[in-house]
C-alpha cells in the first residue's frame, strides 16, 4: 500500500452526489462533517485545495427546476445562483474553524494557455496564506465557448491538482471505487483495489454516466487519473458518504481505488 499519510499538498474533487441529496438540495449534514474533517486536515498540517461540484445542482434546486437544465442560458443561470449559494455555504461553515476560503473559477482557455501561471501563482500564495482554494469551472461563461469548455469537474480537478504541483488528487463520489463491472448492475462486482497502469481493459470498464444532477461517471474519473499520473500524482476514487474515512485515508487505511502514477 502507498504511504498516504506522508502526502502533504491534496487536492479534494466533490461531487455533487456527495454534496447534495437527489432533490438537488444541500445534504447540509454530510457537507457540514465535510467541512469539519477537511479544517482538520489543514490543521494537522495539509495543504488542502477543493474542486467542488455542485453549483449547477444546487441552483436547479435553488431554481425549483424538475431537473437539470438542457439549454445553456438556463444552465448558466441555474450555475450562477448556485455558485453564489455554494461559496456562501463553504466560508460560513469553514469559518467556523478559523479557517478562511477564497474562489477560484476557471476556463479551459486560462488553464491551456500562459495565463496558467497566474493560476499557479495565485494557488501557491492562497495556500502559503493558510487559506483553502475553492475551485470549480467558470460555467457561465465556459458554456458559451463549447469547443474550450473542460465540462465536468474530474478533469479539472486533476488539471488543478497538476497545476497546484500536489502530491494526491482524492476524488469523492457516490461510488467506493473502481469496479471490475457495474455494481449497480451486478451484484457480485469487485473492487479494484489498485490501478498501475491504465490500459484499455480499465477504459472499457469505466463505461457510463454520472447521476441526474452531475456531469460526470466513471469515464471521467478515469480521464482524471490520466491527466493526475501522467504528471506524477497518484489518484484515489473513494465513496464520500462518510467523510471521517478520509482520516482513515491518511492514516494509510486501504480505501477506494488508487492510481498509481508513472
């Protein structure tokens, strides 16, 4: 098993699985224990960088919307009053351990062009700050630019994880890990404990899409892994329904499935 607990720099996708109920609405005790866990981690001494999810989900909720929006000016309005309610969640729960929040929204034209090292400087000063960078995809204006757009927060969060030069990217989800078919489907399905190499094999069981309010899958997460390890930092997928196993985490317990990098 790798020797998590050594990692200092960990970049923390959420989906929006693990941070809203199927309504659409906030799970408030499950982001409140989140929150409590990842203040925690800072204080021991991790540099703790958030991807979050969720701002769509929580504006089509916030909208009163049956389900997520499939044109884009109101998918940007439901991202625009969801992001606003999400960052205001995010620095009234964290300030209640001290610990001050900043935002960052990205595009995939800031982030593939020179302005990257803007965002590089900006992440390294917020954290050298003792801050915790939220990071999330700048989706009102990111739609509009559909050829440029990242569209789904496991790539960012391994682009972000690259550019932060962190030692983990931990992706929480709605799922334990890697399986070696569909659990939902199959009942006799087993976890893949460890990846070491992502061949064909692993894309082909990685089929499928995320659930009703989030725009990623399995597929995704494997796309972030490739991103993570090819620029040397392994990945962890793990279920975040419970945010206490990320203690467990760090203290190398044998959780979710981690990719190894190159």
């Amino acid at each position: 098993m790798l020797n998590i607990s050594g990692k200092k720099r960990i970049v923390i996708k959420l989906g929006t699985s693990t941070l809203a109920h199927k309504t659409g609405k906030l799970n408030i005790r499950r982001m409140s224990n989140l929150v409590k866990v990842l203040s925690d981690l800072q204080n021991s001494g991790k540099e703790i960088i958030i991807v979050s999810s969720g701002a769509m989900g929580l504006g089509v909720g916030k909208l009163g919307l049956r389900k997520r929006p499939e044109d884009t000016p109101t998918r940007q309005a439901a991202a625009a009053v969801g992001q606003c309610e999400l960052m205001y969640l995010y620095d009234n729960l964290f300030d209640e351990y001290g610990i001050t929040v900043a935002q960052i929204l990205l595009t995939k034209t800031i982030i593939e062009t020179e302005r990257q090292k803007n965002v590089e400087n900006t992440l390294e000063k917020l954290i050298e700050m003792g801050v915790i960078p939220i990071v999330n995809e700048n989706d009102t204006v990111a739609i509009d630019e559909l050829e440029l757009e990242i569209g789904e927060n496991d790539s960012l969060s391994a682009m972000v994880a690259k550019l932060a030069k962190a030692d983990l990217l931990v992706i929480l989800s709605d799922i334990d890990g890697l399986y070696d078919s569909d659990p939902h489907k199959n009942p006799n399905a087993k976890l893949i404990p460890m990846v070491t190499e992502i061949d064909n094999k692993i894309e082909k069981i990685a089929g499928g899409a995320g659930s009703d309010l989030g725009t990623g899958g399995m597929a995704t997460k494997i796309n972030a892994a490739k991103i993570a390890n090819e620029a040397g930092i392994d990945m962890i997928i793990m279920n975040g329904n419970n945010p206490d196993k990320l203690y467990g985490l760090f203290e190398n317990d044998e959780t979710g499935t981690i990719f190894i990098s190159h």
